[in-house]
C-alpha cells in the first residue's frame, strides 16, 4: 500500500477540494480542476501555495491505495498528545504509553512533554540563618518560565534579610538568567492546555508583584542612606585631617610681617587679628633673633627662624 505523504489533519485534503469524504474519482477530478484554474500561478500569476496545496490533496485521494490508506487513518480518536488518529480499541494502550513515557522524561510539574533539564536555586535569609531552595529536573516551555519567576521572586523578597543570602542572593539571580536562556528551542507542550498555561503555570512576571517592589524600594533607601553616611564621614574626616596636618605640617603658619599677637598672663604669645586689640605686630622673620630689627622690642622662637615683634 503506498505511503500517505501528506501530513495535514483529517479533513483538510476533503476541503481543500472541496468535496465529502463519499465523493467519486469523476468528482474529485472535476473538483480540482475547477480549483486548480483559479490559483495556478500560470493562469492568475500569483504565488503557487494554493496550487501546490491543492496538488497535494489531488495527488492523494485520486490515488486508490493512497486514498484508502488515508481514509483509514481517520478512523478512531485524535490522540491530544502528539494528533494520531489512533482506533477505538487502541486508545488506552497508545494514551498509556504517552503517559509513561511523560513519568520518565516529562515535565516534573505538570508530566507534559517536550521538557528539558533545568536547575535553579533560591535563599531565604535571618541575620546568620539561610536555608536554600533547589529545583533540578526536567520542564516544559511553560513551567520553566513560572519556575523561574518564582525562583527569582523568591531571592528578591527572602534573600536581603541575611548576610550569606544577602550576599548568595545576586549569584543566584545571575545564575537562574543562564539556566533560564537554555528554554530556546522548547516547542509548545503537549497536550495543549490553555487554562492551566494561562492561570497557573506561566505565572506572574518578577517585577508584576508588590512584595518584589517593596523590598526594591527599602534596599535602595537603605543603600543611599548608608552611602550618605559614609559620604559624611569621609567628607568630615578630610576636613579634620586637613586642618590638623596644616598645623602640623607648617606649625609658622601665620607667622608673617605684619600679623599681630597677644601676648597672654602666662607668657605665651599667640596669635590675633590685627582688626582688634593687639599688644604687638611683626616686623621681621630672620633666621636667627640677632637679625631682628634695632626697634624690636622682643622674639618669638618658631621652627624655622624667629618672628620680631614691636610692641603696640
């Protein structure tokens, strides 16, 4: 018997000519050349699909062989896992075998297949404590989308709160992305269930969810609020380390012709503005206190020389 070559559903070669299931050669014949002369690209100049659809129809129903073989395959139920017309006296033994073939390969949270190897991990965090969560095993184009989004959930909302899942917590993000892009190539899992894809298994988007927001939101007011601190902090520390090594480094500092000082109880003298009551100026700095000026009245000893003062 020859071989069906055509892979479209039940119905279609019937209607692409469209003629019953019951119709004679004379009829189909008639039928495709009545179609054939409204699509064939050398009568109507368009693209050649429909001719070649048509074509296809023709090529197996005005066989015999290939018409009954057909004809044949129509008989009994579609089968949702992979379409097979499969005999009424078959069907539990041909579903059965999908199903186990699903226990050992399919999907691990809804058995369909195809399915893939996947693995993802997530952390919960309290002060030390962290408890990790693990999902290795096989999903299909659906579940490891819903997998993934909870995963990744998951890290966000529970792992902040520890520091080793605080800090576990980005590898597991990074990693979960690279496991999650191995899903290229995974074709719709079969049997379609649009209710279950749709509710339940897709699930919600990451950044969809209000919790994920929250902790987004504390983390970086926290983040700033350290970063200001700590900006502070250095800021006053530069300041205080600038004013301190000034003196230290440079001890003379003001110590210049023409900047007064006062001269305390104790004996000491220091310096003062000139705008206010002073008891003396300075008139020179030389090295030594025998190269003050004649009109001098007395020194002070700095590091490098000495300041001549004149009394006011």
């Amino acid at each position: 018997m020859a071989r069906v070559e055509v892979g479209a559903k039940a119905t279609d070669l019937y209607s692409a000519l469209g003629v019953d299931r019951s119709a004679t050669s004379d009829q189909i014949r008639q039928a495709y050349l009545g179609k054939i002369r409204q699509v064939h690209p050398d009568i109507t100049g368009g693209p050649d699909e429909a001719a070649k659809s048509l074509n296809a129809a023709y090529n197996v129903l005005s066989d015999q062989d290939q018409r009954a073989a057909y004809d044949a395959s129509l008989a009994g139920d579609e089968c949702p896992w992979c379409g097979a017309r499969v005999p009424s006296d078959a069907v539990d033994v041909h579903v059965m075998s999908h199903i186990a073939e699903a226990a050992r390969n399919g999907c691990q949270v809804c058995g369909r297949q195809p399915a893939r190897r996947f693995t993802f991990k997530a952390n919960s965090g309290f002060i030390l404590a962290r408890q990790i969560h693990e999902i290795d095993g096989n999903l299909c184009a659906t579940c490891v989308t819903g997998v993934f989004r909870e995963m990744q959930a998951h890290n966000i909302t529970r792992g902040p709160w520890g520091l080793i899942s605080l800090f576990m917590m980005p590898i597991y993000l990074i990693g979960n992305w690279i496991s999650y892009g191995n899903r290229r190539g995974l074709t719709t899992p079969k049997p379609f269930d649009q209710t279950f894809d749709k509710a339940t298994g897709l699930g919600k988007p990451v950044f969809s969810r209000v919790p994920v927001w929250i902790v987004v939101a504390l983390i970086s007011f926290v983040g700033f609020s350290v970063f200001q601190s700590v900006e502070a902090d250095q800021s006053g520390s530069t300041s205080s380390g600038s004013s301190s090594g000034s003196g230290f480094s440079n001890p003379d500092a003001g110590w210049v012709v023409g900047a007064c000082a006062d001269v305390e109880a104790t004996g000491l003298v220091g310096l003062t503005p000139c705008s206010g009551l002073h008891d003396a100026r300075i008139v020179a700095t030389p090295i030594s206190s025998t190269s003050c000026p004649i009109e001098t009245d007395f020194y002070v000893d700095l590091t490098s020389g000495v300041a001549c003062l004149v009394e006011s």
